[in-house]
C-alpha cells in the first residue's frame, strides 16, 4: 500500500498510520468475500468488516448463497450496518439461479419456493411462476416453509419436475453460537421425501458464482483469494478453481476470528481444501 485513507467512521478506531499489508493482501489482486459469517452475522457487522472493506476498495466481490435477498434490497440492509457495498459488488446464489433459469428456460413453469423479493424478482425476470403442475421445483430459503409447501414439492419432484436449489447450505451463523436453517435443510426434506436428488445446486462450492464474481472483477483464479468462514463451501469451491483461502470463524479449520484479526494475519492462503470439507454437503 503506498497510500493510506482514514477508514471511515463507522468503522470505529482510526490507526495513526497505516498498517503494514499481511501476506495475504500483499500476495494477490483480487478478493471474493463471503457474506454470512465473514462480513455480518444476521444483522450485525462482524468486528473489523467495514475496516477490511475499506481496505479491499475496488478489488473485491461479495460471493454469496444468500438467496432471499436482491442484490439492490440487500446493498440497502447492509448499508444499515454501517456496510457500504454496491448492488453491482454482491453476486446472490438466489439472484443467480433466477437469472439462469430466465434465460436457459424461459418458458418452464416454476414452483418457486423462496422469499416475497425473489419471487418478485423473478417475475420481473419473466419466470412464469405456478403453485401446481410445475416443470421445475426451485427451491430457496423460505422463511414461510410448510409442510402443505413440503408435501406439494416432494410430490411435483415424484411426479417428474426438476428439482434445483440455490445453494445447499445447512445453516448460516447469528449472533452468538445460534444457526439459521438454510436451503440445503429445506432441500433435504424435499429430496428425501420425493426420494430424488437435485438436478442442479447453483451455489457455493459449486463454479458459478465463484465464475461470475471473477468476471465482474475481470479477475484470474490464480490473482483471486477467496475468504469465508465455511471449509465445505468456501474452501472447498476456491479450491476447485485454484484460487487460496482464509477462513474466519471458531471452528477448527479457522484463520482468525473476524474481519479485524484477518487484517493482522500474516498468511498467505491455503492452497488445499480440508480433507473433510464435502462432508454436510451430501444430499439425497
Ligand atoms: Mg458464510
């Protein structure tokens, strides 16, 4: 870094004089940042995340299996926090799988089960949307989960419809220790109840929203880190493409706690996934 800019001041403590980069930032161009558990946990920032963000200013992508949010809806919440991103910075696992879907099918009739936004989005995408008869069932968090919702999808996939979910996460963190059940929760009921694994699972560690965050940094693997907290999504996918890791959190395979103590790591990535990465990601 040859030049330093006071970090805002939402971000708390301003340093007297810039720190030096740590391996890790000095080593590569570009960065794919993970969102849930790497940035914000719920609704609050992690410690140090606007202070990263500041000082990865127009090298970084948010990389995501959020798939209740827009991208525009969720800049706003972030924003709130004390988060400055721009929509075109945050590439969405629900938002990406409408997007393909849109333009690979655009005539299927799609069951969608995912928050009030995505469904407006998709609509607004020209996704024709049905509650019976579907030809894909597409499956994102939904808060508004029943079991009269289960049962239509478990029996639409028996009967023959595709089943595709945005991501195949089993939970994401919240304040303290406590999880929030995510997609690939929701995924296994469907699956196991219709006895049918998935078609397609756009997200994380799968290649595309990992492709889609290199293109829009016009960015290499091999220029790119990848950090997140999650060894099965995050390392395991950076991995696949060559890209390095770091990986916040508590659990075993963490670099550092927060965004604030990844500022003071000096490491340069891993290279290799850990062995056990793919374990909770089994479905069917
Ligand atoms: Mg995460």
């Amino acid at each position: 870094m040859t030049a330093h800019t006071p970090a805002p001041a939402s971000s708390g403590a301003t340093p007297a004089h810039p720190a030096p980069a740590p391996a890790w930032l000095a080593r590569h161009e570009h960065f794919l940042l993970d969102l849930d558990g790497t940035l914000i946990r719920e609704n609050e920032p992690m410690e140090g995340a606007a202070d990263l963000l500041h000082r990865l200013d127009g090298r970084y992508v948010v990389v995501s299996n959020n798939s209740t949010d827009t991208a525009q809806g969720l800049s706003r919440r972030l924003a709130r926090l004390g988060l400055r991103i721009s929509p075109d910075k945050l590439v969405l696992a629900g938002q990406l799988t409408i997007d393909f879907l849109a333009s690979s099918r655009p005539r299927a009739r799609l069951q969608l089960l995912g928050s009030i936004a995505l469904r407006r989005y998709a609509r607004r995408q020209g996704c024709v949307l049905v509650e019976q008869s579907p030809d894909l069932v597409v499956l994102a968090l939904d808060k508004r989960f029943t079991y009269a919702k289960l049962s239509a999808a478990a029996n639409a996939v028996a009967g023959g419809a595709e089943l595709v979910a945005t991501n195949g996460d089993l939970h994401h963190p919240a304040p303290g220790d406590a999880r929030v059940p995510e997609t690939g929760t929701l995924l296994h009921a469907v699956a196991a109840c219709a006895g049918i694994a998935p078609t397609l699972v756009v997200g994380k560690p799968e290649n595309m929203l990992f492709a889609e965050g290199l293109r829009r940094l016009g960015a290499r693997p091999e220029d790119t880190l990848v950090i997140g907290d999650n060894p099965a999504t995050d390392a395991q996918g950076a991995a696949r493409l060559g890209m390095r890791y770091l990986l916040l959190g508590r659990g075993p395979e963490a670099d550092s706690i927060s965004p604030a103590a990844l500022l003071a790591l000096d490491h340069a990535g891993h290279v290799q996934a850990p062995a056990q990465a793919a374990a909770n990601l089994n479905i069917a």
